[in-house]
C-alpha cells in the first residue's frame, strides 16, 4: 500500500478490501468508441488498488490509488467502431519525487513497456501521458500494470480519440518500361488498392526516390537519364494518412545507347600545387559535335570532381584526397545527350606528408575472403574474434584475428527484401562471459526486428525478440546495433520508404533508438520511449568517441549524406533537410558529401579519427574529430575506386587497426555471391 504521505491517505483498509473484489459486471461494460471517449478509472477493473476521492481535481466520481506493489492494475474495457492506431491518454497524478512506470497492453499485448508517469506538483495536479496503440474493430481491453514496487500512479481516466487510419495500401503491380530513349523513358504500372485511398505513387531507382504521381496515376515520364545505363525501378504506393505500401517488385530499364558519336578524349592533364589532400589539374579540351557540358576527373572508375560550363573549364583542383599516397587521375567529357568520352591519357603523382594527428591508415591486407555481403561486426569481449553477418544468407560467423572463420549458426525467421533487408547488425553483450547474449537486427515477416540469442562459443540457440513493430520495406530499413558506455544497447532504423515516420516521436522508424538488454525504453530516453534521436532517413553507421559521445552516419537521398554528431532528442531534419539547412530545431551533420561521392554503410573511430566507408562512393573517408571539440578537420579519401563497395568498418580491440567489409556481392555491385572480403587495415 501507498504510505500516507506518498498521497493515499487513509486507504489502507479499504484498498484491501477493493483489491480482493471483483468489480461488479455492470462497472466494467465497454463503450462504443466515438471521436473521443473518456472512460473513468473507478469504472474500470481495478485489482490490487483502491477508488479513491480523497484529492482534488478528478473527474467522474473518483480515481484508483495504486497499491504500492508491482503487477497492481486498472483494466478499460474499449469498443473501436473500425480497426486503427488510436491515441490513448491516461490522466494521473503523482505526488512523490520518483517515476512510477507502468507497462500498457492491449487485449493481453504489451504495446509499451515501461511508461514513464513522471512526478507532478503534488497529488492534486494532474497530467496526461499520450501512447499510440492499435485497436481492433469492436471490443478491446487498456490495462496499465505498476512496474515498481512503488506501483502506479493516482489514474483518473482514460480518455481514446477515433483510430487513426494505419492500413497500408497493398503493393503496387509490377512496372513495365516504354517509350525507352536514351535520356528518358515511362514507367507504367499496376494500381495498388486502399482501404480509403491512394493519394501518391513515389518511384524509387534502388533506394533514391526518383519521381512521384497523384494517386490516380499509374504512369511517370523519367527524364534526365543516363544512357546506356540499367535503372532498377520500384513503385510504392501512399495514401492521404501518409502510410506506404510495400516497394513493388522491380524492373531493370535500359536506356538507349545516346549520342553517336561521343565527345573525343580530353588531352593529357598536368598536375601543380600538390598539397597533403589536394592538387590543381589542368587538361586539353575535348571535341564534340553537340558540344562538351562537363568534365569528370576520376580515380579508376570513381569521380573525385565534376566541372561543368558553357563551356566548362579546362582547369580544377581536385581535393580530399589521401596524404602521402600516390594516385593515377585520368579526365573524361560528357556531351549534352549524355554520351562519355574515352578517359585522357593519366597523370600520376604523390600527395605531400601525412599531419601527425590521429594518425594515417596503410595498405589492406586481406584477412578472408568467399563472403556474401559481410554486413555486421562485434567483438567479442577478449578481443581474439568477431562475429560477423551475412546479410542474404541470414548467415552468422566467427572469425579470428588469425583470418580463420566459422559458421555457427543463422537467426531464424529472418526474410530478404530483395533489397537492403536481411540479416543485419549484431552485438555480443558487454557481459557475455557470464550470460552468452548476443544481438541481432533482422528483417521478418512483418517488419524489421531486434532479438537476442544465446551464444555458447561455438553456436547459437534460444531466438528470443526483444522488440518488432519496426516498419520493413524494400529500403531504408537501418540496422546497426552497437552497444554504448552506459551499458544500454543502441540501434538504428530507417524510415521504411515513409519520410514521415522519421518526425514521428511515437514510431520506432527513422530513428536511433537506446534499450535495456532486456529489450525495455533504456532510462533517461529523451522521450519516455525507446527514442533516443529522431529525424533520420536511413542511418547505417554507429561509434562512440573517447568522450562517449556517439557519431552517426546515414544515407541521404538525392542531396547529400551525413555524419552526424548524435545527442539525446535532437532531430536530425531528414525528410525537411539533406544535409546543412540552418533551420531552428534541427540539428545540421558535421560533415556531409553528395550522394554520389559516399552512401554511407558503417563507421569506426581510431585515435580520434572517424573512419566512414562509403558504397556508391568507392572509398574510406577519414575525418579527424577535432580534440574534444564537437567540430571535424579535413576529411580525405583512401582507397577510391579500388576494393568497390564498401560496407562496414570495425575498430580491432586493443590496437590501431581497423576491419574492412566489401559489399559487391549486393544487388548493386553485382559480383558473384562469395566474392566479398575482409581486409584488415592498420593505422600508422
């Protein structure tokens, strides 16, 4: 029982009298949901607890004082007139100076665990605590149980507003191309179908939204394409509550060859002003019987820089690049049809010495090799191994410092998106020597999932979920899991193709969310949830700095991507901002790159070096984190074009070394499964 003071004055007897009796039938009756209908706790079924008028500004008749045990509760009977996510309000008083969380089910279902109900003024003020929870058409149960042995708070009421829309429309038709030129084409497909109504198709090239349609639109024109080039085409489908289908199946379109013939090769480049990360180039101009728009200086099949004109210069200065390295640079030119030219004969030279801060990386070595798209890497504690995951063959593996590797297992129920789903993050507990946890992020039949299972050194049993409710789709789906200073386990998730889901603080999309190894809202969330920062399109990088703080990098869409700086409640813009923007409430990147140049995957800190690696990009940036400031130097490029894509960089336990993930078995890089790798990198 709740002492005196604590606010329950007097209750002690009758509250065990009440605990110990059913609540007449009458009492407990649900009512049919309206716009938005109050139902009063001293209505309710109340075991464990007591109806109360001994405090000021309740409504009905009274309130329910929680016993101050753990499992006491209130229980509302609820009637929806249609299935839906509906806002659930619970009114309450807490006049003592700790939390008193309660766990809130839905006809038996824990659908947030661990709710805070924070102190009030005193135990005449009362508060309202707002959670989202489905519903199902017809009768439902609202049960909120005490977690602590303080039990819950004074309950008032609950009050439910009409469900929302939350059913998405089904997937879109396969599309089909026509009308194929060189620059353009139309996209054709099936409609997709609502239970109220399609209002958007967007059209996605991989995981970048290219175009969109009104609902009532099943064809896009595509201009501005590249020819002689395969665009991987999927549909989704949207409708006015903002909920998105799931991505079409794809198409592979081919664009025409383009402008016969193409420009001539520019002349032979020079180099001058040769600094640690930069040099000037200067090249002939080339020919073209339509005219040259723009020049690419490249690094084997990577751009370092873009030039473009009327006509464009025959001159640029080609920065972030690696120090002390040398480099072999060739120029090409594009016409306005978009034909290529042959690459200019390559000029080579040697950037100047490396700073000495924070030190340099040197020449990979390969550590394995036969891997699948390699996604996740977490150490075990002693250091000696990591396991490792493959994301399509939902794979796990062990693999030592000495380059041996084994299979131990695959995490059950996992499913492909034919896309970036799959297997994807894993982190071995801090305490895994006493527990054998290990962590997994994976795609499922109904969304994305976090999970644990039990590791016994040498396989893995015990599947276990800790969270679901993650929205999958084809794209942005996150999945980085890493573990922090303060113990808790930290995870990210994409948007699941809804922007809008990232600015939601109630959805787990789009965000970085922080947890309890037993799969609760980690204390001191920002948000009372499992939300730790929001605002995110599709995060994929995760590391904590000598300080602790936590740096983060995440795919943009058509604008830029970022490395981000991560504090608790901030909002990080995404979909109101790619990269800088400067607006009041969000929270601009530390450093940022065109989507072309990066594609973010994952990211490693090195003697106060952030070291990104970058898909699409070709490369491994390096970032110096400024001391302990919260500002970054100059970031330079190592290895472009070299080892293709590359997915994942982990730090090696006690030493300057670095792990190197290839991802060019993916359904971009389009090598043959088992030829990715792992390459072990040190820092000199």
């Amino acid at each position: 029982m709740r002492p005196t003071s604590a606010g329950g004055a007097g209750l002690a007897v009758v509250a065990l009298i009440i605990a110990t009796a059913a609540v007449p039938p009458a009492q407990a009756q649900p009512r049919p949901l309206l716009a938005a209908t109050d139902y009063q706790a001293e209505d309710a079924t109340v075991v464990q607890g007591a109806v109360a008028t001994n405090h000021t500004g309740y409504t009905g008749t009274g309130f329910v004082d929680y016993t101050n045990v753990a499992g006491s509760y209130v229980e509302f009977g609820v009637t929806a007139t249609s299935a839906g996510t509906a806002p659930l309000t619970l009114r309450y008083a807490n006049g003592t100076a700790v939390d008193r969380p309660m766990d809130i089910a839905v006809n038996g279902t824990v659908v947030a665990a661990g709710v805070s109900f924070p102190a009030t003024a005193d135990w005449n003020t009362w508060a309202g605590r707002t959670l989202n929870a489905p519903l199902r058409a017809g009768t439902n149960t609202v049960r909120a149980t005490a977690t602590t042995a303080n039990g819950g708070p004074n309950l008032d009421r609950l009050t439910v507003a009409a469900a929302a829309d939350t059913t998405a429309p089904s997937r879109p038709g396969q599309p089909s191309c026509t009308g194929i030129g060189p620059n353009g084409l139309t996209l054709g497909w099936p409609a997709a179908t609502d239970n109220v109504g399609v209002t958007a198709y967007d059209v996605y090239e991989h995981g970048n939204k290219l175009a969109e349609t009104p609902g009532d639109t099943t064809t896009k024109v595509l201009t501005g394409l590249t020819p002689g080039t395969t665009y991987n085409l999927s549909v989704i489908a949207r409708d006015a509550a903002g909920n998105a289908s799931p991505a079409s199946v794809a198409v592979d379109c081919i664009t025409g060859a383009g402008d016969d013939p193409p420009p001539s090769a520019p002349g032979a480049p020079t180099v001058s002003a040769v600094t640690a990360t930069s040099a000037k180039l200067g090249w002939g101009a080339a020919t073209d019987d339509k005219g040259v728009v723009a020049y690419e200086v490249r690094s084997g099949g990577a751009v370092l820089a873009t030039v473009t004109g009327t006509p464009p210069a025959t001159t640029t200065t080609v920065t972030g690049l690696a120090c002390d390295a040398p480099f072999a640079l060739t120029v090409v030119a594009k016409d306005a049809a978009g034909g290529v030219s042959p690459a200019s004969a390559p000029v080579s030279f040697t950037t100047a010495a490396c700073p000495a801060d924070g030190g340099v990386p040197g020449s990979p070595t390969t550590l394995s090799s036969g891997w699948t798209v390699p996604w996740g890497i977490s150490w075990m504690p002693d250091g000696s191994s990591a396991l490792v995951t493959e994301r399509d063959s939902f794979k796990v593996f062990k693999q030592a410092k000495s380059g041996t590797r084994t299979e131990i297992g695959a995490v059950p129920n996992t499913v492909t998106t034919d896309g970036e789903g799959g297997l994807l993050g894993v982190a071995v507990d801090p305490n895994w020597s006493t527990n054998h946890y290990v962590y997994f992020m994976h795609t499922a039949a109904e969304g994305n999932r976090i999970v644990r299972m039990t590791y016994n050194g040498s396989t893995l049993s015990g599947y276990t979920v800790l969270l679901q409710g993650i929205k999958k789709n084809r794209y942005h789906n996150g999945g980085r899991l890493a573990f922090g200073p303060d113990g808790y386990l930290y995870a990210t998730t994409g948007d699941g193709q809804t922007p809008d889901l990232a600015q939601d603080k109630n959805s787990l999309n789009g965000k970085i969310l922080r947890m309890t190894t037993a799969g609760k809202p980690a204390p001191g969330n920002p948000f009372n949830n499992y939300v730790y920062s929001l605002g995110h399109r599709n995060p994929q990088g995760l590391a904590f700095d000598r300080n602790g703080r936590l740096w983060e990098a995440e795919f943009g869409d058509s604008k830029y991507d970022e490395l981000n700086l991560i504090k608790p409640g901030a909002n990080y813009g995404w979909p109101t901002c790619e990269g800088t923007c400067g607006k009041s409430g969000l929270t601009d990147p530390k450093a940022s790159w065109p989507v072309n140049l990066a594609s973010p995957s994952g990211i490693a800190i090195v003697r106060n070096v952030v070291y990104l690696a970058a898909l699409r990009g070709t490369r491994m940036y390096r970032i110096p984190i400024n001391g302990d400031t919260e500002s970054v130097g100059t970031v330079t490029s190592y290895y472009v074009g070299t080892y293709g894509r590359l997915r994942t960089v982990s730090k090696v336990p006690g030493a300057d070394q670095l792990w190197l993930t290839t991802t060019n078995a993916d359904n971009n890089g389009n090598q043959p499964d088992g030829s990715d790798k792992i390459f072990r990198i040190t820092i000199g």
